[in-house]
C-alpha cells in the first residue's frame, strides 16, 4: 500500500513547515495528484488521519486535487486528455505521444492558523 507511504511523507513535510512557525496548526494540506501515479484517494486519505493523530496536523483537511493526464500528438501537434492510458492521437491515430501533464505529484500549499 504505497499510499500510507505517501501519506507519512505528506505528514513529514507539513510537520517541517509548522515548524517553522511555533503555535501554529494546520487547517489544510492541499495536494495535486497525478492520475499516472494510481493512487486510490480514500486510502491516501485514510493514511493521512491515521498518520495526524496526536500531531498538529490532526483535524486539517486533505485536499486532494487530481490532475488528468494529458498528451501531445508529436505528429499532427493535437492536445488531447488520455484516457484509459490509451497513448494513442485520437485525430491522426499516431502513438508518438508527449505527455504534457498528468505525472505531478506536490503539495500545492499548507493553511496555518
């Protein structure tokens, strides 16, 4: 289950930046999540209040904001979104691909109080 992995990573870093500044908790992690990286949501958020209890990150909200992939046909030059990781231009059939979004993986911002 790489999501509680990610999760305590996401912990990690939000726990470094409060740190930063003492009193403070955190409201909210937002998060843009790639679809190439397949990671289920739920159990990203589930890790995630695991992870909190205790901290001063518990009670913060997850906002996960997921990001579709999308292409660039190298051949005819059409952006397209890419859906069932079909790499294929849907207007000239070519498969010479460029994804140009769709691999992100970042905490976007942290809300403190």
């Amino acid at each position: 289950m790489h999501e509680l992995a990610l999760a305590e990573s996401i912990t990690k870093i939000a726990e470094s930046e409060l740190n930063k500044y003492p009193g403070s908790k955190a409201l909210k992690i937002a998060i843009k999540l790639g679809a190439l990286h397949e990671i289920v949501p739920d159990a990203l958020q589930f890790g995630f209040d695991t992870m909190t209890v205790g901290t001063l990150l518990e009670g913060a909200i997850l906002d996960i904001e997921r990001i579709p992939i999308r292409g660039k046909c190298r051949n005819c030059g059409h952006e397209f979104e890419i859906e069932e990781y079909l790499f294929i231009c849907p207007q000239c059939y070519s498969g010479d691909i460029e994804m140009t979004q769709g691999d992100i993986l970042m905490i976007s911002h942290i809300e403190i109080e």
